[in-house]
C-alpha cells in the first residue's frame, strides 16, 4: 500500500522526522516536502516527490535543483550587505497546481 508522507518543517523534531521519512519511503510513496536535500534521499528511494507548488522533484531535476540550492546559500552568504530576502507568497495557483499533481500522484 502507497503512503504519504509529509515534511512538516515547523515540526519541533524536524531533523529526526526528515531522516524518519527519507528512511521509510519507496516505490509508490508520495512525499511532499521543499527540503531539496531530503527530496534527492527520497527520489532515490523510488518514491514520488512533490513541491507545496505543484512541482515534482525527478531523477531527471534531482541533481539541478542541489546544485541551484547550493549556488544559492553560496550566493547569499558572500553577500557583504545582507541584501535579499524570501521567496515568493503562495498563490491561489500554487495551491490548485499541488492539488492536480497530488491527485495525479
């Protein structure tokens, strides 16, 4: 039987929760998760791995999305000003893209 799985970032216990699922998934699990790193463990278990957009993590993204996550962390601490901020809100788009994928998934 298929499970879902969900990283809950706010969890108090966020570091063992992460390891608990990359630990547990597989082949026709769904996660959903914006952790990259735990979504690259958890694609590599054969399982199905969603953005809160809509997004999915894939053998095929897995490794662009590291690397575009790691230029990133580089890129904001050489920033000597602290300039930046987060990303975008949330739209009413994102949501209905993750509710088709979810559904497909």
């Amino acid at each position: 039987m298929a499970a879902l799985y969900i990283d809950a970032d706010a969890c108090p216990v966020k570091a063992e929760a992460e390891q608990w699922i990359a630990e547990r998934c597989g082949p026709g699990d769904v996660v959903v998760t914006g952790d990259i790193p735990l979504a690259a463990k958890c694609v590599e278990t054969g399982a199905r791995v969603l953005r809160h957009n809509g997004e999915a993590f894939t053998r095929a993204n897995i490794g662009q999305q590291l690397a575009m996550r790691d230029l990133m962390a580089d890129l904001r601490a050489a920033n000597p000003l602290g300039a930046g901020g987060g990303g975008r809100g949330f739209t009413k788009a994102d949501r209905s893209r993750f509710l088709d994928a979810l559904e497909r998934e």
